[in-house]
C-alpha cells in the first residue's frame, strides 16, 4: 500500500481534538444546521471563535458562530487531568468542571481550586483560626505596599491609594487600618456603597 492510501486509510479512522469537540457540538445543534454543517465549515468558522472554558462553537443556519455549553469531555488519560473545586469535589478534568459549571450543575460561587484529586482537608486548630485575621491584615498591608510601587495603569494604587498609605505609615496605630478599608473598598461591588 503506498504512503498516500496509508495516509487516507488513517484519516479516516481517526479524529483530530477539533473534529471530537465539533462531533459532540454537531449532537447539540439543529437537524437543519446539522444538514448544512460541514466539518469544514467548522473548521473556518469556529476556528478564529473562541469559546469560554466548558462550552464548544457551533456554526448557526446563516452560518455564524456560537458557543454552547460541551455535552461531553474528552476523557482524561490520567489521574493528572483531575482537578479539585473550592468545595473539595473531584472531578475528570478542567473541561469537565467547567461543562458542569455552564449547565448549572455546579453553582457559580464554586471555583477551580487546584489540579489534581481532592486531598482531605483537616479542620483548621483554634490557634490557627485566632490567627487568621491578624495574618489576614498583614498580607492585605503587603500587597497594598507591593502595589503602590507600581503605576495606576499597570494595576498599582490610584494616587489617592499611596497617599493613604504612606499617611497610615507614619501613623503607627493605623498601619493596618487603611489595607484592610482599601481591600474591603475593593471588594466592595454591590452595591457600592463602601
């Protein structure tokens, strides 16, 4: 058999990632979009689409694109493809936490937390939970010094920020006073009354 046929023989019977995730878009979409959808339509359309982690693109009737949450994941190939959430859940992999996520069998308030299987997570000691806020305060302080060293435009402080800072330095008893107010002014989002 020469190369050439060789060559067909094995397209043929193999997927590449693209064609896996437009075979598992393609269950989703419509029988007419299905009719007129083309591996190669795809594979034009969707290739310049980015979709969100979880979702795949599909090509509509007039032949734009879209995303959609993923039916299905490729399998992982290994325990390494695991990930573990904020809520101590193991699952298959990135691709599959975040397809459960898109169709709302996770809630939003979950997030990826590291790779790998969840680890059991021992309570935390009473000197430790005694200790947390004052650690709390210090590291909102380091990263608001980390910060002021860098422009606005860049992700430092605003120049009202440095200037509280630099105020809250020099007077001792509020050295973590103001980190703490200007990290709780920023995670201050709804509504943002301060």
């Amino acid at each position: 058999m020469d190369e050439h046929l060789a060559r067909q023989a094995l397209d043929q019977l193999t997927f590449s990632r693209e064609e896996q995730i437009y075979n598992i878009a393609m269950e989703v979409a419509s029988d007419s979009t299905r009719q007129r959808a083309t591996a190669n339509d795809v594979t034009n359309v969707c290739s310049f689409y980015k979709c969100s982690e979880g979702k795949v693109c599909i090509v509509s009737e007039s032949n734009d694109p879209s995303c959609i949450c993923a039916e299905s994941c490729i399998p992982a190939e290994d325990e390494e493809s695991f990930v573990c959430s904020t809520q101590n859940v193991t699952y298959d992999s990135k691709c599959d936490f975040y397809r459960r996520k898109c169709i709302e069998e996770i809630p939003e308030s979950e997030d990826l937390h590291y790779f790998g299987e969840c680890r059991a997570l021992p309570p935390c000691a009473l000197s430790e939970l005694q200790e947390f806020p004052h650690r709390l305060r210090e590291w909102f302080s380091d990263v608001m010094i980390s910060l002021s060293n860098l422009d606005e435009h860049l992700g430092g402080l605003s120049a009202d920020d440095k200037l509280l800072l630099m105020n809250s330095r020099q007077a001792e008893r509020h050295r973590y006073a103001v980190p703490v107010q200007w990290k709780f002014r920023s995670l201050d989002r709804h509504p943002h009354d301060n």
